[in-house]
C-alpha cells in the first residue's frame, strides 16, 4: 500500500509546476482574492518564496521517502544475508578430505566463525587408522589454521613418538573447528553446528580408534559428564567406535604429575591399535 509520503508527491509536483507556470507568466507576485467575509486587503504573494518552501518540503518528502527505500534494501539484503549459506550444500557428499574443507571453509553457521582468524580443519594421514580429537582450536592454532601446534600440541607430537606414532601417521583434529573467544569451552549451539563436520570426517578417513585429548572434548562427544578418574584405562565408543580418553597436552603442561597416567593411556592405545590394524610399532 503506499504510504502518506508516497501519494504526497504527485500533488507537490502538481502544485510545483502550476506556481512556476504563474511565475512564468504573470512574475514574481500572485494576486489572491479576500476571502468575502474578510475586509483585509488583497494580498501580493512572492511566487519565487512559495516554491522555495515548496521545494524544500518537497525536497524533504522525497528524502524521506528515499531514506526509507534504502533502509528496506538494507535490511533485505541483510536478510538475504543471513539466510545465504555459508558453506556449499554438497559438503555432505564430499568425496574427500580435501573437498570437503573446500565446501566449508567459509563456514559462519554459528558465531564462533565471525570471530576465528583461521578455520580448523584436521590435518594428518587422511586414511589413518587412528584418530585423535581434541575439543577445538586455541590461539596457535587459530592463527596457523591447523590444530596441535603450540606447546601443547609439540608435547602431543612427543607423545604420540613415544608409542612409535609420528603425526603424520594419524590424523589430528577436533570437535570444534573454529577458536571459542579467550579458549571457552564450546556452547552447545556451536557443538550442534560443528560436530557433523566431524561426523563426515570420520565416515570419510574411517578410523578404527579413536584417542580423545581432555575431559571436556570427552564429554561433549559422549554428550555426558564423566570424571576423568571413571573413564580413563576403559574403552569408550563414539559413533561405534572404540575411544580411549586421556589427558590434553595443555593440561598436562600445567599438571607435570598426570604424564604417567598419560603414558599409560597412550600404551593402551598402541596395543589396541596394534589388535585391531594387525600392525604393530
Ligand atoms: S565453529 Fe564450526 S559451525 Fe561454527 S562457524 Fe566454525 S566451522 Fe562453522
């Protein structure tokens, strides 16, 4: 429907055009008619000060009016925004590590992705039998685009040398795929956006082990709230398969005294792996 402005228009532009052709024809001044029950005189009116206030509200008609088709197209566009997909459709037919990271790269489906400097994908042997998960990204790997990489992540690398793996044997990645601001711990919005990224990571590299690094990437893969003194030396199970919990690297950085249980872990995940691959170190 249009709008009081709108059907205003016509009627400035009317009135705009008549007094110009009066100006044209008769000059500057316009003889008005007393009204019959006044005794005033008969008034000079200057045309040229009449279309000064007439173009001026006109002129601010039309602004208005154009102020408020603009701030339609914004808030359109803005919409169209929002509801523009952030990654391509196909990701869940990705034939590929590589295509997948190509289909979601770009990803914003939750806030973390307008506060990342780099996307997280995984990196590591994309038909590794096993994988270790962390919970997501902190401030190296955000800027380097690849997990594990701090202080954190070169003790991982000793770690996992210790029981005969190299990185490049495995591959790394974690839940989240984008840094929580200040190392957060992941909101459940962000999981629910993230973790079928994961879940296409698996189906496409499928490993046969699984080695979760922290309690709380633990417990948001298995959705519950364990104590790492309940879990650890047991075999869990993601998605069907066998996951072993330790502790992350980070911590172990802070708290020296839990590298033996660490190394325990991380013996029961290089026999395992040795039973179920039928290789061994
Ligand atoms: S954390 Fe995951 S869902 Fe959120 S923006 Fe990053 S890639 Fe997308």
């Amino acid at each position: 429907m249009a709008s009081t402005q709108d059907s205003n228009a016509p009627l400035f532009l009317k009135i705009e055009r008549y007094l110009e052709q009066r100006q044209a024809l008769g000059g500057n001044l316009a003889y008005i008619e007393p009204m019959p029950s006044t005794t005033s005189a008969t008034h000079n009116i200057p045309l040229s000060s009449s279309l000064a206030v007439l173009s001026e509200q006109h002129h601010e008609e039309s602004v208005k009016k154009h102020q408020s088709q603009a701030e339609t197209s914004i808030k359109t566009a803005l919409q169209g925004n929002d509801a523009a997909p952030t990654v391509n459709p196909a990701w869940r037919d990705a034939p590929s590590l590589p295509v997948l990271y190509e289909n979601i790269h770009t990803c914003l489906n939750c806030k973390l992705g307008t506060t990342r400097t780099k996307f997280v994908f995984g990196v590591g042997n994309p038909d590794a039998d096993l994988l270790v998960i962390g919970e997501a990204p902190g401030a190296d790997e955000d800027a380097q685009g690849e997990p594990f990489v701090g202080r954190g992540g070169q003790l991982l690398t000793k770690i996992l040398e210790a029981v005969n793996f190299s990185r490049d044997e495995v591959y790394i990645a974690n839940i989240i795929k984008c840094r929580p601001p200040e190392n957060r711990r992941p909101e459940a919005d962000e999981v629910e956006q993230c973790e079928p990224y994961l879940y296409k990571q698996i189906e496409l590299i499928q490993p046969k082990l699984m080695l979760a690094l922290g309690l709380t990437a633990v417990n948001t893969l298995l959705k519950a709230k364990h104590t790492m003194g309940a879990i650890r030396g047991k075999t869990l199970e993601y998605r069907g398969i066998p996951l072993i919990a330790t502790y992350h690297p980070a911590a172990l950085l802070r708290n020296p005294e839990w590298k033996r249980s660490t190394w325990e872990d991380v013996q029961l995940v290089r026999k395992m792996y040795d039973n179920l691959t039928g290789k061994s170190s």
